[in-house]
C-alpha cells in the first residue's frame, strides 16, 4: 500500500488502529577523538576540580535566570561553525545566554568579561588541514579566573556540528552537573503532499534540526519509529505489501528486517532498556494485546490478554515495568505492570482519555497525551500517578519523547484542518518537563512523530 491510499485490512483491525493513533494519524556519523589540555595556560588561572558535581549552578536555578556565557568565534569557517553551533545548543536549551564577545589571546582578562555580565567564557582554536579538523577548547569561570575544562578534539573536517554538539553537552556538563543532550539526534515522520493524501517518509535529523535526511522512499506509509537504546537500530511501523506491521532498521547497515511474524497487525514499538527486546501492540479482533519480540531468537511472548486494547507499551528505565495505555476499564487510561506482564494497576484519574506513555530516562516521570472536550494536553505524571502536570495544550499535542537527559520532551503539533486540508500543519517541538521554553525544531516541511535517540546516537 503506498502512502496515501487506504490499507487492505479488517474493520475490526482498523478499528483498534483508529484508537491507537486517534486525531493526529487519521485525520552520518563520524569518529571524534578527545584529548585533554592538561596545562592551564597560566599559573594565574588554575583548572578547577574535575568532578561534574562541582557545578554551583542547578538546573533549577538556571531556568528563573539562564547563565551568561560568551562564546566568542574560535577562527576561520570551521570555528565560526563550531561557535554558531554551541551558542544555538546552549540558547535553545533555554538555560544559557550567549553573549558575544572577542576572542581572547593567552589568559583571559576577566575583568572585561565580567563587565559584559558574563559568568563563564569559551576560548580556543578550530584549525582545518589534511581533510581533518582540531578544536582546542576551554571553558573558564569569569568569576573566579579559574580553567573548568580543556580539551582537545581531533575528526573529519566534516564533523564540526558534531564537535560542536559534543563541546555544549561538555558545558552543560560542567555548569550544571548533569548530563547534557545535544549530541543526539531525532528520528521522526517526514510528511508532503495534499493533507488527504500525504506521503510519510522515515526520517532523522540532528536534535537541533540539521542534519536532515531520509531513510524511506515514502512507498508506504510509516508511522512511530523508536531508537534503540544502545544500537543503531530504529523499530517502525510501516503498511509495506498492503500489511501493517513493525520494522527493525539498522542504521549502519540500511537493512530492514520484519520483526514478529504475527496473525494480527503489529504495531507502536518500544525497545527494552537492554536493546535485546521490542516489546508492541498485536491487534486480537476487536482488541489488541502486547507482546514482546527477542532480537536474537525472534522468540514472542504475550504480556497481556484483557480482551480490551492494549497498547503504547513503554519500559521504566530499569526493565522493571511497563507503562501501557488500556480501555479495559472503558476508557483508554494509563497502567503500570511487571515487565514479564501481570499485577497491572491503572494510574491515571484526571479528566479525559489518556495515551502515548513514554518513561523518562531519569525514571521519575511518565509523559502522557489526555484528550478531554475536544482538545489535547501533553503531560507528565509520577510512576505512581500522583503530580499530575500539564504543560501545554492544542488541537493535537502528542507523540511525546524525552531527550537522554529527561530534562526535555520533544513532540508533535498539529492544527485544525480547514476545507480541503487548508490551514493544516504538522511540527515538532520541545519543551523542558516543567512546561518552561516551548520551541519549534525545523525540518523537512511538516513533521510528526519525533523519537530523541540516546546520547551519542
């Protein structure tokens, strides 16, 4: 079935479709090595202690006033490209604020980098030769005159946004004690076309937005790719040969594997923390039951049988449990069960229907869409129910995922369609899990569907 015609399947099967996708639906790599720069360049500046958790500055702190940096032009195309991507990184994150200024030669001279307010500063040099590139960096506290980090990286001349990527998670790092999540990328849904008869193409881009490309032709329609968590592998639902079921790919190799050789349609993919595992829906009927697939053996197991729909499984980050999306009590709501299946207990009472439950990497959240009159809410919640939060509302919000430090959930946006599909778009956007500094990603027209790899991806 090609993308924009109608699948050959059930009214039973469709059914249990339409209820998992709801409105939203039917309506490069390279190498990088690092060195260190062990020598401060002045007895006057000495390094600070190494530990990440000497960081003064909180997350918490940093949303009510972001930190001033500057980050100044490291020289040269390549250095004016590593800055632009660092400052970008630091100033979309919404904790940071960059501030412009001159490259400093030898020691810094503090005291013009405090007058500009600044808190922190970067220097260095990005040289290019022999089809390489080497970024010399330094990360100084304005403050105290003292070098926090310094580091050299050495790649392809083509991996400066990587290098880039790689220096912001470093600050992140350094000025707030946690892991950053700039070097990863988003695998999402590529759409075109009339809004009745849109063609989707598996896609990935860069979590800035760069890096754009497609991994499907747009034969077929393709909806929910998931990352492995520790390989390069995206599992996806496509309609290839007139037949809805899940998909393994790997991303190093372009192949594509069907996963599950199931009597029913196959559908909404997790991996398990260890990448050994998919757990997915498999239509039954009227209803849906989840399963898990192993990668090795191809060996299934059947998780659930309540005769409702079941589905949108999603593991804790231990492997412990699985979040899932249920109408077994009339309504689809939200339930916790053991990883092998069983003990399920519902944890969502709000307003409204609940669905698309994603685990934050940090185990302390559960990110979840909730339909009530007519409009959708992106939240969050405890694994235990409790804390329920909504952060931001729309015709369509949904698909969310969180980025590897669980700080920040991508999405997808969708507006209401006019006569004709008129007025209709689809993007994908990010905002930090207290509901603080929503964006828009760009990418290749409009887009759903956003999965944030791990780091490093």
């Amino acid at each position: 079935m090609r993308s924009s015609e109608l699948p050959l399947i059930s009214d039973a099967e469709a059914s249990v479709l339409a209820t998992y996708f709801g409105r939203r639906a039917l309506l490069g790599t390279g190498c990088v090595a690092a060195g260190v720069l062990t020598m401060p360049l002045s007895a006057l500046a000495q390094a600070a202690p190494g530990a990440s958790g000497d960081a003064e500055i909180t997350v918490d702190q940093a949303r009510t006033a972001p930190i001033p940096i500057v980050i100044p032009v490291l020289g040269g195309d390549a250095g004016q490209l590593v800055s632009s991507v660092i400052s970008g990184d630091l100033g979309n994150c919404g904790l940071f604020s960059p501030i412009n200024g001159a490259l400093p030669v030898g020691v810094p001279d503090f005291g013009t980098y405090k007058s500009l307010g600044a808190r922190a500063l970067v220097s260095g040099t990005a040289t290019t030769g022999g089809g390489g590139l080497r970024v010399e960096f330094r990360l100084w506290d304005v403050l105290t005159g003292q070098q926090i980090q310094g580091t050299a990286y050495t790649a392809g001349a083509g991996d400066a946004r990587k290098i880039a990527h790689i220096i912001a998670d470093v600050i992140y790092e350094r000025l707030l004690g946690e892991k950053g999540y700039f070097n990863s990328r988003i695998a999402y849904i590529a759409r075109s076309g009339p809004r009745a008869h849109q063609i989707t193409r598996l896609a990935i881009m860069d979590q800035d937005g760069a890096n754009s490309h497609y991994l499907s032709g747009g034969q077929w329609l393709t909806l929910t790719p998931r990352f492995s968590p520790v390989s390069e592998q995206l599992a996806f639902m496509s309609y290839a040969n007139n037949r809805p079921r899940v998909y393994v790919l790997n991303l190093a190799t372009g192949r594509q594997q069907l996963l599950g050789d199931f009597d029913g349609i196959s559908f909404a993919p997790r991996f398990a923390p260890d990448g050994r595992t998919v757990v997915m829906s498999v239509t039954r009927g009227g209803g849906s039951d989840i399963y898990t697939v192993d990668l090795a053996s191809r060996a299934k197991r059947q998780l659930t049988s309540s005769g409702a729909i079941d589905t949108s499984p999603c593991y804790s980050p231990d492997g412990s449990q699985i979040v899932f999306n249920s109408d077994r009590g009339g309504t689809p709501q939200l339930y916790i069960m053991s990883a092998g299946g069983g003990g399920a207990k519902r944890i969502s009472y709000g307003n409204g229907t609940y669905g698309s439950p994603v685990w934050s990497p940090r185990g302390d959240l559960i990110a979840f869409t909730r339909i009530a009159n007519g409009s959708f809410s992106l939240g969050v919640m405890a694994p235990d129910g409790t804390g329920e939060r909504i952060l931001t509302q729309g015709f369509t919000v949904d698909t969310p995922t969180f980025c590897p430090n669980g700080r920040v959930l991508a999405f997808c946006r969708q507006t209401a369609a006019g006569s004709g599909g008129a007025g209709f778009s689809s993007s994908i956007g990010t905002i930090d899990i207290t509901g603080f500094h929503e964006r828009s990603i760009p990418a290749v027209g409009m887009s759903s569907d956003p999965a944030w790899s791990p780091l490093n991806g």
